[in-house]
C-alpha cells in the first residue's frame, strides 16, 4: 500500500517540495532564521493592533511570512503524529540553554510536546485562520476590532518555532520497538 505524502507547499518559497517533514524544516532554517521568524511574526501581530501598515516599504513580505508560516504549522501538525514514532537525540550542551527560549524544561528535553499540546488546544484550521487574520490586519490601514484570540495561537507558533529549531539542532532517531525477550526479562 502506498503512503499518501503531505505536501507542505514548500515549493512556494524553497523552490521544491519537500514531502519529509525533516527536509522541510531544513528547508524552512536555510530560507530564514529563526529570529527572522520570531521578529516578523511578532512585527505582524503588532501591526495589526495599529493603523499604520506593516513592511510600509514592502508589504509583500508579510505575505510571504504569511505563505512560509502556513507551511510551517502544516510540518509542526505531521511532526505531531510522527512524535509516535521518533524521538529527539540526547543534547550535548548543558541544561540551562533552554531558559534562552520559550520551552518549559519537558519540552526543551522532548519537543515533540510542544506541538501535541499545541493542536490539542487549537486546529490546523484555526492556526491557519489566525496567519490569515494577522496578515489581513497588519496590512489594513484600518482598525479593525479582533474579536478572535491572537495571543494564543501566536505563542504556541513561537514555541513551536523554537521546538523545530531544537529539533533540527539536535536531530532525530527512531524509536527501535523493543524485542519481546526484553519485555518477558524485565
């Protein structure tokens, strides 16, 4: 039977599709870094709460922000299920480079909890809806009343930028199913 492969729609701005979440976020990291996502999205959400518009300069940079965010949260929600399978290898460096980000100390040591809590609260649906209300908004010249949350949604992205990134530092491993002898000895 044939696998059904996501598409990521990384083609829009990688210049490929990757179909493994794992090359996509590589992708994702070689397009921008990880404090150009952070900075932008923060940017985006402020400027939706203001008159001017966002990226005066350029506003077609939001809606790139907006198309590589979007396929962003598409990996984050597959890295969901693949959580059943994977697992994030051992780190090298000491404990307390996770105060840097926006983990709690069990996410910094298995990221992918970050993104089960993150959809166990809010849909791929309505992430996408709150890409799609920031990037209207920010670039409304207008005030406009947000009756929706955007505080939630963006900081479960920002902690979910910062689990992919730990992710990619670290790598990963699959999880070896264990023999049936090791199971009857313990």
């Amino acid at each position: 039977m044939k696998k059904n492969k996501t598409n990521f729609e990384t083609s829009f701005w990688a210049g490929y599709a990757a179909g493994n979440p794992f090359k996509a976020i590589d992708a994702f990291f070689t397009f921008a870094h990880l404090d150009y996502y952070k900075q932008s999205l923060s940017e985006a959400v402020l400027y939706s709460y203001k008159t001017k518009v966002c990226k005066q300069d350029n506003p077609s940079d939001v809606f790139v922000l907006y198309t590589v965010i979007k396929s962003f949260l598409k990996i984050c929600y597959c890295l969901k299920e693949k959580s059943k399978k994977w697992m994030i290898k051992e780190s090298l460096r000491s404990e307390t480079v996770f105060h840097l980000s926006s983990l709690t100390k069990e996410e910094y040591e298995n990221p992918f909890v970050v993104f089960q809590k993150a959809f166990a609260e809010k849909t791929l649906e309505e992430f996408e809806s709150f890409l799609y209300q920031i990037l209207e908004l920010s670039l409304s010249p207008h005030v406009a009343d947000s009756d929706p949350d955007l505080t939630t949604p963006y900081i479960h992205v920002i902690k979910m930028l910062d689990a992919t990134e730990l992710i990619r530092e670290r790598g990963v491993e699959k999880i070896k199913k264990r023999n049936l002898i090791d199971v009857v000895t313990e």
